[in-house]
C-alpha cells in the first residue's frame, strides 16, 4: 500500500478561455495605448512582440473547446 500518489491538475477549460481572452484584451489596450502615445517610428518595434503574442493566444483560443 506505498503507492506514490500524484497530484494531477486538471483546469477547466472555461476558466482557461476566460483567462486567455482577459490576456488578449490587455494585449490590445496595450497596443492601442501605444499607437496613441508614441512617435510613428517606435510603434512597431513595441506593437511586434505584443500583437505577435495576441496571435499565438488567438491560435490557443482556437484549439480550446468552446
């Protein structure tokens, strides 16, 4: 009866959603508060790496069950 026992976390996929689309609204609020405040030439090296991550949440959106 010394069977080693392994936690398992099992996360509900609506809270997952629901995390991910918080993430997502943050990202643009970001991206547009940035559009808005700075010069032309800065935009895309800060707006890059924030729309490339709101990409690879909406492709992690797409593969969660509804």
């Amino acid at each position: 009866m010394n069977a080693a026992i392994e936690p398992t976390i099992q996360v509900n996929p609506l809270f997952m959603r629901v995390d991910l689309l918080i993430e997502v609204s943050k990202l643009e609020l970001a991206i547009a508060s940035i559009r808005r405040q700075k010069a032309t030439g800065e935009v895309d090296s800060l707006v890059a790496p924030l729309a490339s991550r709101v990409a690879r949440i909406n492709e992690a959106l797409g593969r969660l069950d509804a």
